[in-house]
C-alpha cells in the first residue's frame, strides 16, 4: 500500500504547483525547458510576439484593427481604384494650373485679347480649324481655357467638400458624445432639437442662409458657403456618435476613469471619443461627396460659388445653357465631378465594409 502513495519531493526539486499530476515525474518550469517550442492556434494569438500555430507550424504576427482594415481596404479593387482617382484630381489639382500657365500661357481667367478667338472653340481644334493640343477640353463662351477652369474648380470643389465636413465633425462628433454621455433629460432635449431640425429640408435651410447673409464678394460668397454647408450637415454624425458613446460609455475603461477623478469633458474627448473613429471616418469619407453634390446644386441655382471662382458644378451650370450648342463645354466638368464622387463613395463603402466587426471573420 506505501508503494501506491506517490512520493514526496526533495525540497531540492523544482516542482510546477497545480500542473504536476499526483505520481507523475516532476518537469522543471516552462522557462527553464530549452528548446521547447509551445503550440498555439492562431485564434488565440493576439500578442505582439511570434508564436507557432499548432495546426501548420507557421509563425503568427499580431496585429491591430487598423492595420488588418488597411489589409482588407486593400482587397477592394473599387476602393482601391477609387483612392487612385482622388489622388489623381487632388494632384492634377494643385499643380495642374501652374502647369498650363507655364506651357501654354492660359490661366483659368484668362480671356484672349483679340475678339476672334472670344468664343469657344472645340477640344484639340485651333481657331482655323486645324487639330492643335492648347485646350484639350476646349475653350468656354469667353475663349478660356476649360481644362485650366475645372482643375480650378477641383480646387474648390473638393475644399467646400472637405471643410464643410471638417466643420459637421467637429459639430456633430461633440454634440452626439455630450448628449450621449450625459443620458437623461439633457440627451432627451438635445436630440429632440436634432429631430425638430430633421424635419426641415436643409437645402432650403442653406438657401435661406445663403440669401440672408449674402457677400458681396466672390472670397466672401465662398466662406459663407463653408458654414452654411457645414451647420446643416452634422445632424446624422450626431446620431451615430451619439449611438456608440452609449454603448461605450457603461464600459470597464470608462468606469475606471470616473473612479480614479477624471473630469467629465476629459472621459468625453479623451476616452470615449477615440473609440468611435471607425464610424465616423466612414461617414466623414461619405459626407464628402454629398456635400459636393450639395454646393453643385447650389451653384446650379446661383446661390453657390460665385464668379470669377469657378467650381465643378457652377462650370455645370454654365455648359447646361449651352449644351445644344457647345456640349464639350459640359462634358468636360460633369464627367470630372461624376468620377470623382462615384471613387469617394467607393473609398467610404471599402471603409465601411474593412471596419466592420462584421466583416473580420
């Protein structure tokens, strides 16, 4: 009977408490075994160091949510295409108007003194006729270079686009994640006061603006524009932020913030509203196009950009009146504008899909 009772370790012996079953020869500590390689599923790798999947011996990296996003992002060929476009407008853009000044002389203001060539002419046609390359997409009513005009108006398309949705993030992502963080009657007031602003048609909110703080000047016109746009755009940001601050807002980390001192503004900013990025990246990159489209219209009515700025859709209004007539003078400005907003939409439904929990199974 003594011989069935396990024996008692030396004190000498390096024994593992809990992992060294009764009768069994006692192992040294995982340290200490050289040469022993630990196996593990890749399901189960989340570290950043390197460890043996179990099932074909590879070595797994860890990794991020930004990171395995970029990956997929990547594996989108319409998103993918599409950030190739937007670099390519951005880029002709800045530097396209410079160029055309240096090679040829044009600038997108720029009218002929002699009032022959005051009229526009077809693309890659001088005026006698004969195939020349000076203007590419032709010459407007006034004999100005077309191609010079919508790389300008890319300028400040893509501007009114940018910073208008700037201006809704910053309105809509503060707004959303103090009534969100606050709950109670404070978010009830709040987002009643977004319901009621809801029911109004923003476009009509925007000509009002627009028609009652009218500049005199184009910059001024220009300026208006921005806020205008971005004042009625920060309603839906303000629900989907508004929407995860509640999810977030009842989470380890933000107990142990309020636990230790942390002011209310620094959990709201520091704490919560980092961890909404992915949702409003993806409708940030959406927003863009709409409001695009939104000033194009606006532009299309004659309250928007104002001459001698030229953007993508005032140059639309202007080729509309003359379509029968003189097409290039719109095919050139509306084919830019339609590419540019089908790639921004493809880039924000590739976000939409690689930051999606959903969609990293």
């Amino acid at each position: 009977m003594k011989e069935d009772l396990p024996k008692k370790p030396a004190d000498g012996d390096n024994v593992e408490p809990a992992l060294t079953p009764l009768g069994a020869t006692p192992q040294p500590p995982i340290r200490a075994r050289a040469g022993d390689i630990i196996h593990i599923g890749p399901e189960l790798a989340v570290g950043e160091g390197d460890v043996r999947s179990a099932e074909l011996g590879e070595v797994v990296h860890g990794t991020s949510l930004w990171r395995d996003a970029w990956r997929r992002l990547l594996k989108n060929k319409l998103a993918v295409l599409g950030m190739a476009f937007v670099f390519l407008i951005i880029v002709a853009a800045l530097i396209g108007p410079f160029l055309i000044k240096q090679l040829t002389g044009a600038t997108p203001d720029y009218i002929p003194s002699d009032a022959a060539l005051i009229k526009s002419f077809p693309p890659f046609r001088a005026p006698d006729g004969s195939f020349s390359a000076k203007h590419p997409l032709g010459t407007d009513n006034q004999g100005r270079d077309l191609l010079a005009r919508v790389l300008q108006g890319g300028q400040i398309s893509l501007m009114v686009g940018i910073i208008a949705t700037l201006m809704s993030l910053i309105i809509g992502v503060s707004y959303g994640a103090i009534a969100g963080y606050l709950g109670g009657r404070t978010d009830n007031i709040m987002m009643r006061l977004v319901d009621v602003l809801y029911s109004l048609p923003y476009i009509i909110i925007v000509i009002v603006l627009l028609s009652m703080f009218k500049k005199q000047t184009a910059e001024g016109q220009l300026i208006l524009l921005f806020v205008a746009l971005g004042a009625v755009s920060w309603l839906t940001m303000a629900r989907i932020v508004r929407g995860q601050v509640l999810s977030l807002k009842n989470q380890e980390f933000v107990l142990a913030a309020r636990a230790t001192g942390v002011s209310t503004p620094r959990i709201i900013f520091r704490h919560i509203v980092p961890n909404t990025l992915g949702p409003v990246i993806v409708y940030a990159t959406l927003t863009i196009p709409t409001v695009m489209l939104s000033e194009a219209f606006l532009s299309f009515l004659g309250f928007g950009v104002q001459a001698p700025i030229a953007s993508w859709g005032s140059l639309v209004a202007d080729g509309s009146q003359s379509i029968a007539i003189y097409p290039w003078q719109l095919i050139g400005p509306g084919i830019t504008m339609g590419l540019t907003l089908f790639s921004l939409n493809f880039i924000g439904d590739g976000l939409r899909d690689a930051l999606d929990p959903q969609m990293r199974k």
